[in-house]
C-alpha cells in the first residue's frame, strides 16, 4: 500500500497540481497560470487532431482487440479440449514477445519498397501506399500491428468468460431444442454478457497505451501528428517537449476520460443486476 | 471452477445434430488454423529475416525462409552490441520488479483478504482503482522522485517506482480469499501468530498461484521498453529492449538482418520461458480475469 501511494497515488495528486503551472521540468522556477494549460491545449487543433485520433484508436481496438478475438473464443468452444489448448497456445505466443521488439518487424512489413505488404500488393497489381507516411494510413497500420500484439490476452479472457457459463444452462436449452447459432446468439453472448463488458471496457482503457509503443517504433506520432493519440502526447509534451504543465493538464483530461468509462461500466452492471452468476 | 469449466463446452451441446455439429467442428478448426498462421507469421519472417544474408533480404521478400541460412547477422549483432550486458541488465531488472512487487503483494494481499480492519473495502478499491490509471501520468511526476533520489541511470531508480502495483495484490487477494477460512482458525488455535499462519500455511498452499504471477511478471518487467528507456540513460544500464531499440533508430536502422537478429535474440529467454510454463501462464490471465 505504502508503495502504491508513493508510486501512483501521489504521482497522481502531484499531476493535477502540476498541471495549473507553467513549468519545463527542470527549473526551480514554477508559474502559476491557472486554467490556462487547458485552454492552450483546446486551442490546439494539433491536440483538437489528438482526440479524434484517440477514438479512432480505440474504435480499431474495439474490431481488433474486442469482436475479433470473442469470435476466435466462440469458435474455439467448438473444439475439443485438446485442440482447444494447441490454438491457445499458438495465439498467445506474439503476447509473450516484447512490443518494441515485436513491432520491429512490421516496420519491414510497411517498407514502401521492398516492403513485404507492398511487393505483395505489387504482385497483385494493386496500388502500392507508404504506409506509414500517408496521413490516412498510418494510423491504422500502428494499430493493426498493435492488435496483432495483444490479441491473444483478450482471446484468453474471452475465453475464460465464455467457459464459466454453467452447463446446466446450455443443457437445459439443448433440451429445449436449441442449437448452433440460435445457441450462440440465445444463451450464450446474453450469459457472457457481463464478463463481455468487463472485456469491452479494458480493451478501450488499454487501446491507448497498447499503441503507445507501437507508435513510438513505427512513426514517433507522425507524419504530422497523424498517429499520436492522448497517452502519447502527454508523453511527448512532458519528456519531448518538456511543457510538464501541458503534459499534465492532458493527463487529467486522460483520466477523466477514463473515469468516465470505469462509470458507464458500472452503471452498465447495475442494470444488469436480474442476472445473477 | 475447473470442473465447471471443463464441461461447460459447447460441442457436447450441439452432439444432437451430427452432420450440423461436424461441420462447424471443420469450419471453427479451418478458422482458427488461419487466424494462428497470421498471428505467427510475423514472428516467423522475423526469424527467416535474422538468418538472411544482406543481398538476400530484398530479393524475395515473400518467402520467409532464407535460401542459403547465415549466422552472419548474429555475429554482427554480438559484434557490435554487448548484448550480455543488456541481458544482464534486463534479468536484474526483470529479477528486482518482480520479487519486490511479490514481496510487497503477498501482506498485502493477506491484510485485503483476511484482516480485519477498518477501511479494508476502501483500500481494495484504491488497489482497483490503481490498476486503471494510465502508465504515463505517473511518469513525470516518478522521474522527478526518482531525480531527487540521484537514482537515474541506475538500476534501482528502474526497478524502485514500478513496485507500486495493484495487480499482483488483487490476484493474490482473490485467490487467498478463497482458502477455506477454517484452516487459518485451526493454525491459530495451534498457536500461530498472523505472519506464521502467512508464511506456512497460505503461502504453500498458494504456490501455483505465485509461480504463475512470478512467471508473468517476469515477462511483463521484461519487456518494458518505456520507463526503462527514460530512466536507463547510460549504456551501461540499458536493457535489452532498450539497447535494440537504441540499434534499431541508428546504426541498425536499415540494415534488417542485424535488426532482426537482435530482435531474435532479445525475445528467446521470454519465449523460452512462456513455453516452458505455457499452462500455468494461461491459466493466470483467465482466472484473474473471471474472478474480477
């Protein structure tokens, strides 16, 4: 506990209070300028950009990180025990790989010459991007490479939360004569739905930081700004740019934003109380 | 829980319609295969690239498997990289963030679930809530601590900051929760204070549990690029993630063999790990998740 308040606690109290100066992290000198941290930064259209690229982000993460491994985890219910856990296993291996170091690869992946997408593409006789240098394309490239990193995680909880329905249920739709997809749809998403929530809400809280990385390997936030999202910005505001006023008031802004999730989770649940697990 | 889990499958399910059911046996297994191709694709060009000779890298970039294997741009990379320092580097971090955060997690998990005092809900919940608070805002403020302490570029102002972690409290807090609570009255009525009871009853008894957190934090601290990067300023305290990074934005920048080697070389201890402890490390990431 003593480490917890030490190390994020009052980081945090800290970061509400810095953000209300103007101050580049090093001088002993502080100004106190009130709100205008924020309003700088709402005038900002490169961080007005930021925003929207944040729900993009998490959008993409929701197709990638969310509905995409929930569908692995349903077909994998089909499978036998043992087949089962080869699949887990496989999937999960890029999850064990670091980021930074797993992403390295995709930056060959995105080569606008030589690239294995764009020879491949070429071979097709298909338009041949610069992925990672297109204002509108890189975006989704950090992010496809992001999904690929963290697929696995979500597939296993999925998985998990899909596994902890009671037979009972299933068997007593069975006996109903419910089947296959009238099954899946029926009883099993409606009995997953709150673990599928707690997997929905994660998955937004971790789109941010799960680009962080990719973001800073594949094109540092740019071209022009194009891939940076709030977590990175307030990383490059604080550590790049050293504006720690800026950087903090954008992380309030961050946990706001977060704090507004953790809330609609929680309201979700208590409407969803008739359910009982 | 694992018996329920076990039987709760959907295949036995549908067994009533054999031909319906058979089918989408074969439609999830062709799925499925394609999915984990794609997913250890890129891992496997990695790996073709690492073994590729230089001229060879961009003459056919499809095939990931190289036509004539060289250990070439290993031998660069061990050249011009003191990658056993890095790893040394990096084990010692991954070594200090994991037992500190155990050594931290076990009492205080204990206290979460089975003390007795007043404000136990309130700090569970600040154990939640510090789980969901983004790396980045604690950053700044940590470096500066970590400033003060004149601890940048060493070691311990790595490992130190990162001990402030909920998630190992809260994994081992459920799973003490759920150690019948008759046992710990029986080992008190024997006379054992709370920290024996602790030591020789809970902490055995949970050893799954913590080999499963120790592996996966192992992984975790591991791979840490970020916070290693700000602190770790000097050569001597890179780890390995930072010293390819490092490689990979300069001298190694366009040359992909040597990269790729270095990226092969930096992931084998994680990878080597995860496969020697795969089931208990996928065990961990669903069980937390469903007990939450």
């Amino acid at each position: 506990m003593l480490a917890l308040t030490l190390f994020v606690f009052a980081p945090l109290a800290q970061t509400v209070l810095i953000s209300f100066f103007e101050w580049n992290l090093v001088s002993p000198q502080r100004h106190f300028i009130g709100l205008e941290n924020y309003t700088a930064i709402f005038s900002d259209p490169g961080f007005v950009g930021v925003i929207g690229q944040s729900f993009a982000y998490m959008a993409l993460a929701l197709i990638g990180n969310f509905a995409l491994p929930v569908g692995l985890a349903l077909l994998t219910l089909q499978l036998p025990e043992r087949e089962a856990e080869l699949f887990q296993s496989l999937l999960f291996v890029p999850a064990v790989v670091a980021v930074s170091i797993g992403v390295l690869v995709w930056s060959w992946f995105y080569l606008p010459a030589g690239g294995l997408f764009n020879v491949a593409l070429g071979a097709l006789g298909l338009p041949q991007p610069a992925w990672l240098t297109d204002p509108g394309l890189a975006l989704p490239a950090v992010s496809l490479a992001a999904n690929w990193k963290f697929l696995g995680f979500n597939y296993l909880i999925a998985l998990a939360g899909l596994r902890a329905i009671p037979r009972e249920y299933l068997e007593a739709a069975r006996v109903d004569g419910a089947s296959g997809a009238r099954l899946i749809f029926r009883i099993v998403l409606p009995l997953f739905g709150p673990s599928a929530l707690f997997l929905l809400v994660s998955t937004l809280l971790q789109s941010l930081e799960q680009v962080f990385v990719p973001i800073e390997v594949l094109t540092v936030g740019g071209p022009a700004g194009a891939t940076t999202n709030l977590m990175y910005s307030v990383y490059q505001e604080g550590f790049k740019f050293f504006r720690a006023g800026r950087a903090a008031a954008e992380s309030v802004l961050l946990i706001a934003l977060f704090a507004g999730l953790i809330v609609w989770q929680f309201r979700m649940f208590e409407r969803r109380v008739a359910y009982d697990r | 829980m694992t018996a329920e889990r076990k039987s709760g499958r959907l295949e036995a399910v549908s067994r009533k319609r054999p031909s319906r059911a058979k089918r989408g046996v074969w439609t999830a297994r062709a799925a499925l295969s394609v999915a984990a191709l794609l997913m250890l694709l890129p891992l496997l060009y990695q790996v073709g690239l690492s073994f590729k000779a230089p001229g060879d890298i961009f003459v056919n970039p499809l095939n990931p498997f190289p036509f004539a294997p060289t250990f070439e741009n290993y031998a660069v990379v061990l050249r011009s990289l003191p990658m056993g320092l890095y790893f040394v580097n990096s084990l010692l971090f991954a070594l200090g963030v994991t037992f500190g955060q155990i050594a931290l997690a076990i009492p205080a998990a204990f206290a979460l679930a089975h003390g007795r005092f007043a404000g136990r809900q309130v700090a569970l919940a600040l154990v939640l809530l510090s789980m969901m608070i983004p790396f980045v805002i604690t950053y700044v403020p940590n470096y500066l601590t970590v400033a003060s302490w004149g601890l940048i570029g060493t070691l311990p102002g790595m490992i130190l900051p990162l001990l402030g972690s909920g998630y190992g409290i809260f994994l081992l807090r459920q799973h003490f929760a759920s150690f019948p609570v008759s046992i710990l009255e029986a080992s008190r009525v024997d006379g054992a204070n709370s920290l024996q009871t602790l030591w020789l009853v809970l902490v055995p008894a949970n050893r799954a549990a913590l080999t499963s957190l120790f592996v996966y934090l192992m992984i975790q601290s591991w791979n840490q690029l970020i916070w290693p990067q700000l602190i770790g300023s000097r050569e001597s305290s890179f780890t390995l993630t930072v010293g390819v990074q490092r490689f990979a934005n300069g001298e190694g920048g366009t040359s992909w063999g040597p990269m790729m080697a270095a990226a092969v070389l930096a992931s084998l201890p994680t990878v080597v790990l995860y496969l020697i402890v795969r089931r208990g490390v996928l065990t961990t990431f669903s069980d937390g998740a469903v007990k939450g």
